[in-house]
C-alpha cells in the first residue's frame, strides 16, 4: 500500500481542515490483483460496446429524420448521458484493474464523485419523460403531437440537466467541509457520495440529511411518477377491445421498461444496503457496479433489438459493409 500525504488546506475556528492529497481505490474486495487484472479485459470491452452502442444510437436519430420524434429524441438524451457515464467511470476502473495503480486524486475524485451523481439523476429524468411520452401516446394518442413538440421536448431535455447540476452541485462542498483523518481507502472502483463520507471524522449529519433528501426529491419522485404512468397505461391497454391492438401498445413500452428496470432496481437496492450501516460489504460493491455499468451496455442493445427504424438502419449499415 502507498505511503500517503495529508494536506491542511483549510483554516477553521477549531483547528485544519484535513485533506487527503489522494484516496485509494480497492476494486472488488476480496480479489487479488491477478483477477483484477483479467477483470480489466471484459471492463474495457463492456466500454467499448457502451460508447459504440450509445453513439451509434445518437448518430442514427441525428441523421434519420423519420426519427426525430419525441420517443426518439429521448432515446437520443438517454444514450448521451450513458455515453458520459460510462467515460467518467469505466477507464478509470480499466485503468485499476489492469495497472493496480490505486490512487486518485482529492479533487479529481469528488469531480467524479459529482458527474456519477449528476449524471444518475439526469437519466433518472429522461426516463421519466419517456413514461410521460409512453402514457400521452397510449392513453391521450390524439393530444400526443400537440403536448409533446419539439421546443417541449427541448426544455424537457434542459429541465433535466439544469435539475441534476443544481441539486448535486453542492455535494463537493459539503464533503470539502470534512476531515478526512482516517483511513483513506473508497472501497469501490470509483468514487460515491456515501463511501467518501464514511471516511470522515467529524460530524457528517448535513451530508446524511442532504444524501437522503436528494435521493428521496429526485430518484425517488421520478419512481413514483413513472411508476403511475404505467399504472394508467396498464389500465388503458387492458380497457381496449382488441386483444392485438393492446399486444401492439403495450409492445411500444417494453424497452423502456427494460431500461427502468436495469436502472431502478440495482439504485434501490444499492440504497437500502446503504441506509442499513455497517461496513461496505461485497454486496455494496456489487450493486454499484450493477447500477453503473450496466445501464450504459445494456440499454443500446435493448432499443437496438426492439426499435425496428434503429434496427433496420444498423442491418443497412452491416449489409452496406459487407459488399
């Protein structure tokens, strides 16, 4: 394990603030470095599908303009952010894997501790919007190109960035407002609210009661509304008379249900383990990489397989390749 430097970067009434010029990132717990280091193939090649997946996803809904249409537009939204998502965390994990080099710097960590999170809450919106988009179109199909225009779905779009900036902007400055003079080692591949906080000696109630108060206002809002969506779209798919007519709507909701799925279910569970204390186990770790990693893979290959314009564009592409 490296030798480590502390840095007082700040004068308080009491005493110095104490920094850390770096933390230490673990990993998987549990692992030794030769398994880490063949973990770092299967990583690099999971990001290298996700970039390729996501852009590909965007390029075709920008140069198609059958596709520019509000479900689209979203897809569009939902692939940039994992595009970002991705890059912000799965190098840096590569990089630990496959090298063994621990550390990360105080600031680069809580940057990316804030991108993480920003980031989560941004999708975490699109996929609300997608809801909405899914229940005007099933339950209010005539009212569907009039509510949801193009300067609509733009502000959408621009609602949810400004609220994933806003609300998480001031978590570096309540984790900067800490004493870091124990032990220094995130025991995750990246850097979380949660884990950096555990790492203090001081008091760490603001940043209890703020964690709490965001995940509950934003992720927990957006599950509660997505989940009424499709508790209205449910109640009017099965109120239609025929049984293909309602086969045929509901189909139009499955890859975004799919998408919800993979990225609500391990946020949930990752919480909960979180709000019952104790230290990280490799049940945390595993979680959170469920919840980072494989929204990003899996959601291009979900609308890809299921969105027949996107699909028909890739087999173009493939056919147009292989003359």
């Amino acid at each position: 394990m490296p030798s480590f430097h502390l840095v007082p970067v700040m004068a308080t009434p009491n005493g110095t603030l104490v920094h850390p010029a770096y933390f230490l990132l673990v990993g998987i717990p549990g692992l030794g470095p030769n398994i880490h280091f063949w973990l770092g193939f299967p990583l690099c090649f999971m990001y290298v599908l996700a970039t390729l997946g996501n852009l590909a996803i965007v390029l075709i809904i920008r140069v198609e303009r059958r596709l520019h249409e509000p479900m689209y537009l979203f897809l569009a939204m939902l692939s940039t952010i994992d595009l970002v998502l991705s890059s912000v965390t799965m190098p840096k994990m590569a990089s630990l894997f496959l090298t063994g080099i621990q550390e990360i710097g105080f600031n680069i960590c809580l940057a990316q501790m804030f991108l993480i999170h920003a980031l989560s809450a941004m999708e975490s919106a699109v996929l609300l919007a997608m809801a909405f988009d899914r229940f005007v179109a099933i339950c209010h199909p005539l009212r569907h190109a009039s509510v949801l225009t193009g300067p609509t779905v733009a502000k959408i779009g621009l609602a949810a960035l400004t609220r994933g900036f806003v609300f998480f902007f001031p978590l570096p400055f309540i984790l900067k407002r800490l004493s870091y003079c124990q032990t220094h080692t995130v025991t995750h591949s990246f850097c979380l609210h949660q884990d950096i906080m555990k790492l203090s000696c001081t008091d760490t109630m603001v940043n209890v009661v703020y964690g709490l108060f965001i995940i509950l206002s934003v992720m927990g809002v957006d599950s509660l509304f997505i989940g009424l969506s499709y508790i209205l779209i449910l109640k009017t798919v099965l109120e239609l008379s025929s049984q293909g007519a309602a086969l045929k709507a509901f189909n139009t909701c499955v890859s975004h249900l799919c998408a919800v799925l993979v990225f609500y279910v391990p946020l949930i569970g990752l919480s909960v383990v979180h709000r019952l204390g104790g230290p990280t186990s490799l049940l945390h770790v595993i979680m959170a990489n469920i919840y980072l990693l494989l929204p990003p893979v899996v959601n291009p290959v979900v609308y890809g397989a299921k969105t027949k314009e996107i699909r028909s564009w890739i087999l173009h592409m493939f056919s147009q390749g292989g003359r």
